[in-house]
C-alpha cells in the first residue's frame, strides 16, 4: 500500500482514538459533574431553612406548623421557569425535620416518613455527630436513575445552644437528568462535528505534505522506462533537496547509459555501410567495366548518404532527448505545417504513384510548441508513411479538433506492424525491414517523434488498421 495511505490511516487512528477516549470521559463525566453541582445549593438551602427554622424552636421543641403551610402552599403554586432549553413547572426539592432524637416531625413530599426514626441514616446521624451530614440512596435499587441526594443541617435552640434536631433537604437525580442529557447531547454532536474536522483537515494536511513524494515516485518511474522526465519543484525543505539531488543523479546515470548507449548503437549500425563502402572501394579498378564501376561507386555513394543520414538524425534525437522542457515555444498554425510538409514530399509521393487524401488541413489549427522540432516530428511520420506503402497505394492526413484534443492521423496502405513488433515500434533504434525497399530503416524517427510529443504534453499511437495498412496518430492537448 501507498506511504500516504499508510500515514494519513495512521493520523486518523491515533488521533482517532485519542479524541473518542477523550469524548468518552466528558459524556461519562456529565451526570457526575452535575451531581456534584447540585449538592452545593442543597448545602446553603439545608442551612438557610434550617435557621429560618430555630426561630420556631420553644424550650427544645421545634414548631413545624409554618414550614408545613408554607411547603403546601408552595407546591400548589403554578410556574413555569424556561431554564435554556428545559421548560420547568414543578418544584422537586423536598424537606423533611427530624427532632433531637432523630424521629421525623415533618415530611414535604407526602407526610409518609413522619414518625419514623432516621436517627441512623446517614445524613441524620452525622448531623448529630458534629459533622457533614449527607447521603444519596436508591428508590430503586436496580435503577440508578433513582438516586436521591440529601444534605442536613442543625437546628439549634436558640436559647440553651443545644441542638433540637436537624433539617434534611433532598433532590432527585432525575431533576438534574434534563440538563446532564442536553449536556451529553451538545457533547455528542460536538464531538461528531470535531471529528468530521479533524478527519478531513488532518487528511488534507497529510495528503499535502505527502504529495511531493507521489510526484517523485512517478517521475522516478518515468525515468525508470527510459521516458521523458523532470523533477518537480518542491516547497517544503526536505523534499526540495530530495528531488534536487534526484534530478543530479538523473542526470549522472543519463549521462553515462545515454552515452554508452548511442556509441553501441552507432558502432552497431555503421558497420554494415562502412563494410559496404569498403568493400566497394576495394573491389573499384580503373580496367573495371564503366557500367560495373559505376555501380559500385553508387553504392559507396548510398552508403555515405546512409550513415550521414544516421549521424544527422543520433544528433538531433540526442538533442531532444536531453531536454526536459521545451527550450522554445511559439504559436503555430500546425494544419498549415503539415500542409508544408506534403508539399516537400510532393516528389516521393509522385515517384511511388500515392493517392493521398488530406482532410482538416484547410482550417487554421494553432498549438503551441517547437516549430522545428514539431516539423521534424511530422516529417518523420509522413516519411515512415510513405516508406511503407508500395506503389500506387493511399496515404492519409487527417486532422481533427476532438474534445480538446488537436489529433493528426496519418494512415498508409502497406504491410502494417507484425505481432511481435506491436510493443517496439517507438525503441530506440529498434526497426523492422521494409518489405518495399527490402532494406531496415535507422530506428530513430519514430523514437524522435516519441520525444517530441512528450514534451508537447501530447502522445504517439502506432497501430495496424482495420483492412490492413498501419496509422500514426499524434495527439496534443489543447489549452483550453
């Protein structure tokens, strides 16, 4: 798998895992915050009734006859209190009044626990004890929903100081279950909205640091198949000198296979007309037969065009291809340069009696490009075109404007390309015979025109036709 796969699921589990743990502990955390946010107010309300309370106090006995009129006139009291989003009509806070002996003498909530000894229970018992007095217990056992919080205070007999019983306030979770539910609510949709954020910006993030290395591996890989290829400026530090030091070492073992390659292939390919041309001289004597002798010096004749030819066409491929950008770039009318260059080759047309067709060449076609290069590039296929198809055949040029696309076909009527040379046409110096002239071309202009269109961002496609006969097919993209 890709290294930008790898990183950016990496960032995302990490950070992933980082923030649900995080999440997690603030949703569970709510109910327990709002717990502890509820006892403080139980602490002053236990305390300020309380001592609103030891104002009925009268030699140890505690009045409760005000506090129970004014509990019952309080709830029969209608309201509604619209807290943010909660919507509240009912007061859930209850009071209940133990006396010294810890026996229950008032109950707001429904008069049940009057007479009861809470003497032990928790917040009763450390009351009298001197300490904080608080407990929280279960309605139901099994639900912890039905948790109830209480909180006590002394009631105090003003005139001995000593303590008349004690004052209980209590409040059920579930009056705090609105606020902790819209709490782990707003947490939950926060959390999903975080989340969202910091998976797309983190994968953005990562994407773009880790781009350069995309474009590095492809162009490595375009270097790899022997293709055109440049490295691409980088902004960040590191990856800058990376592709600074790869396109050194591009142009090192470029260098050195470019030139070990071609003084192969030159020695490789001049030997068959240097051994022509000397065999030739060798053979010419001045008693030779005129007709004999002037065979011979046509063929020493040929042979020097030949490898002239050679030279000539290894320097301009080299040229190309130590390019990697176009080094000059004009606006050219490209349907006008074809025309030009049928117009060169009227006489090799004339010669070999071909019936050419030229559609789309009448309309101005512009590109922008090498003029010479691309002139070379046509040159070279229409020559191949021509090479190909034997006498009194058909050659095309046909030029569209498809999509964007400026497409430049030229098809001949010959052999077409064997099977096995389908995926080599464009190799350097890779040729087949020519069934018409019996003879192996240079294996270089194809090879030109390759070059060529991949620095005009365009591509070469060599195939047979349907009815026999083989099609180039030049294709540049136009700007749009």
């Amino acid at each position: 798998m890709k290294t930008t796969f790898f990183m950016v699921a990496g960032f995302l589990l990490i950070a992933g895992g980082g923030f649900f743990g995080l999440m997690k502990t603030i949703r569970n955390d709510v109910e327990r915050q709002y717990s502890q946010a509820s006892e403080e107010p139980l602490v002053d309300t236990a305390h300020l009734l309380s001592s609103l309370l030891e104002q009925d106090v009268r030699d140890g006995v505690i009045d409760v006859s005000g506090m129970r009129e004014g509990f019952e006139s309080a709830f029969r009291r209608e309201f509604v209190a619209q807290i943010y989003q909660i919507r509240k009509t009912e007061i859930q806070t209850h009071v209940y009044v133990t006396n010294a002996e810890g026996i229950v003498i008032f109950d707001s909530e429904d008069g049940a626990r009057e007479g009861e000894d809470y003497s032990q229970y928790n917040d009763v018992y450390l009351v009298r004890a001197g300490a904080y007095g608080k407990r929280a217990s279960r309605t139901d056992p099994a639900d912890s929903r039905t948790t109830v919080f209480y909180v006590a205070a002394p009631i105090y007999d003003r005139s001995s100081g000593e303590m008349a019983g004690t004052l209980t306030v209590s409040r059920p979770e579930t009056a705090m279950a609105p606020f902790a539910e819209e709490s782990r609510s707003l947490v939950l949709k926060a959390s999903i909205i975080t989340a969202v954020i910091v998976v797309v910006l983190g994968s953005s993030w990562a994407y773009w640091i880790l781009l350069p290395v995309g474009r590095l591996t492809k162009e490595a890989g375009r270097i790899a198949a022997g293709r055109q290829a440049s490295m691409p400026e980088m902004g960040i530090a590191e990856f800058r000198s990376l592709s600074i030091a790869l396109e050194n070492m591009r142009r090192e073992l470029e260098g050195k296979h470019y030139v070990e390659n071609y003084v192969q292939a030159l020695t490789h390919e001049l030997k068959s007309p240097l051994a022509a041309i000397r065999g030739a001289a060798e053979l010419i004597d001045e008693k030779m037969p005129e007709p004999q002798r002037r065979r011979f010096l046509d063929n020493i004749l040929t042979e020097t065009s030949r490898s002239e030819d050679m030279v000539r066409r290894l320097v301009q491929l080299a040229s190309i291809e130590s390019q990697t950008s176009l080094r000059k770039v004009e606006k050219i009318d490209f349907a006008a340069l074809v025309r030009e260059e049928l117009a060169e080759l009227s006489s090799a047309l004339e010669t070999k009696r071909l019936q050419v067709r030229a559609d789309g060449l009448d309309e101005i076609q512009m590109l922008e490009g090498d003029p010479l290069m691309l002139r070379i590039a046509v040159r070279n296929v229409l020559n191949n075109a021509i090479d190909f198809t034997p006498e009194g055949g058909n050659l095309g040029a046909i030029l569209t404007s498809e999509e964007g696309n400026l497409i430049l076909k030229v098809t001949d009527s010959g052999p077409g390309i064997p099977h096995y040379a389908e995926g080599r046409v464009f190799d350097r110096f890779y040729s087949l015979k020519n069934e018409v002239t019996g003879r192996k071309g240079s294996g270089i202009g194809l090879s030109f025109v390759r070059a060529t269109m991949e620095l005009h961002g365009g591509n070469a496609i060599l195939k047979n036709r349907e009815g026999g006969g083989a099609a180039m097919q030049l294709t540049f993209q136009l700007d749009t």
